[in-house]
C-alpha cells in the first residue's frame, strides 16, 4: 500500500515515527504551499534532505555553517568546477582545510535543519517513493530518527509560541528610545550581537536573516529576547536597501543617547 497523505491528516511526527519503526528506505517528498522537500532514508535512518532549488551542494553548506569565509567559498567554489561532494570532501580533507567530523556535523545540521522546516508545516501532500534513491554525487549521512523527531516537535511548539509573538518576519526593528540600561552589563550572544549591528527600521527582520544566514526560527528566538530585554521594539520597515551600523532618529531628547548606545554596540561587535 502506496504512504501518501496530506500532512493535515498525517503530521509529519507520525510520518517519521512510522519510517522509523518500519525501517524504511526510499524518499519522502512533501509538497507545500510554496515549496517541496526531498528526504531520503536508508532503513529508517535520515540520509539527505533537500528543499526546492536551494543550494544544497557541500561548499555552500559548509558556507553557511561558517566552516569556511567567504573568500574560501568563492575560491573552492570556483576550483571545483563539476566534481562532486564526495571528490570535494575527500580534497578538503587532504588539504587540511576541514576535518571529516566538521564535513559530518555541518551536512548532520544541514539536513535536520531542512527536516525541521517541516514540523512547521500545517499542510502539504506526500508521498513516499521506494526506489528513489539520493543524489549519487551527494554525502549522505547515516542519523536515527530519535532526536530528529523530539527536537522538532520542540521547535514546533516553540515556533507556535513565536508567531504569536512575531507574526511577521517582514516588520523591522529600531532600538527603544530609552534603554535605560549600560550596555556594557548587558550579556549578548555572538549571534544575538550580529542580529543587533543590523537594527534599523530600512530593515526587515527576514531581511536581516538572510544577510546573517540564519533560519526563521533561530532570527525569531533572538528577537524576542531582544524585545523582552526592553532593547528593541517593532516598527513598519521603510523599504530602503540593508545598512549596517546604523544611527538613529530619535526626539531631541533622547539622541544622545542613542548615539551612545550605537556606538558601544558598534564598539563592541568590533572586539568579538
């Protein structure tokens, strides 16, 4: 009997429950609104994922795990013409570029990442297809489902929580007019100071994650932190292009203020 379904009926925990239990190799595909994901298994056990036409290759992964800069992306990117994963691996491996644990853990995350997406998808019709198998140029990993699935129903609830908070990720932020508080007492992340160096109401929150590459769960965690913090509030964007290091409009009797608190977070995200 052929698995397919609407995720409406059959959320995506009992889909991968059942995977996992029948220890069942072949590829899920899940159709959305408006995108698709591939996601392959091997005896119940996630191999690959893969989502639209998003850039699944290694060198772009390991990018956006910051496993390499920039200008190691561009110049391996460009060595490395049509080989594929695995060549490209096993040379970045020879060349003391990255270990094989690094390469693993940064295709592990990738790829739950791409799966996780999914508990936040109320519907969507799949299938499940026995005889197609991943990607021959691909690394595929070997990854019990276990965690996967408790992880992401974690983040299911906890994405819930913040779309009631921040329904959209197309607002913009600006910093409070008054803080109130020494920004050398206030204990940020690296993560979170990044997210902070783009607060400006000419950008939008989705805007900022895309810049930072960082997921729209991750983006929305941060922000509310922020907002709780009394840091930031939400604002209509103006629409201008991204600016980094912005100063702010504020009434006359607040500017210096907020002059200073740019400056200190400038200062500050200069050190890290």
């Amino acid at each position: 009997m052929a698995l397919k379904g609407n995720l409406r009926d059959f959320p995506i925990t009992q889909l991968l429950n059942l995977i996992k239990l029948a220890k069942k190799t072949g590829t899920l595909i899940v159709d959305g609104p408006t995108d698709s994901v591939w996601v392959y298994f091997r005896d119940g056990r996630l191999a690959y994922a893969q989502m639209g036409q998003e850039e699944n290759g290694l060198c772009g992964i390991l990018y956006k795990a910051n496993k390499l800069n920039a200008s190691q992306y561009r110049a391996i990117l460009e060595r490395s013409g049509k080989m594929s994963d695995k060549a490209l691996g096993l040379m970045l491996i020879n060349a003391n570029y990255l270990s094989q644990s690094d390469i693993l853990s940064s295709l592990q995350a990738h790829y739950c990442n791409l799966v996780h997406r999914l508990f936040a998808w109320k519907e969507g019709y799949f299938r499940f297809e026995n005889d197609l198998p991943p990607p021959e140029d691909r690394i595929a990993i070997r990854l019990g489902l276990e965690n996967l699935i408790i992880e992401g129903s974690r983040r299911m609830q906890e994405w819930e929580q913040l779309q009631d908070e921040i329904p959209s990720l197309d607002m913009a932020l600006k910093f409070t007019d008054r803080p109130g508080t020494n920004l050398k007492k206030v204990n940020l992340s690296v993560e979170e100071w990044r997210v902070v160096s783009y607060v400006n109401p000419k950008n939008s929150i989705r805007r900022i994650a895309r810049t930072i590459k960082m997921d729209d769960l991750d983006i929305r965690r941060i922000i509310y932190g922020l907002l709780q913090a009394g840091l930031v509030e939400l604002v209509q964007p103006e629409g201008s292009p991204m600016v980094r290091n912005p100063s702010l409009k504020s009434p006359a009797s607040s500017v210096e203020e907020q002059k200073s608190l740019v400056q200190r977070i400038i200062n500050r995200i200069r050190s890290l």
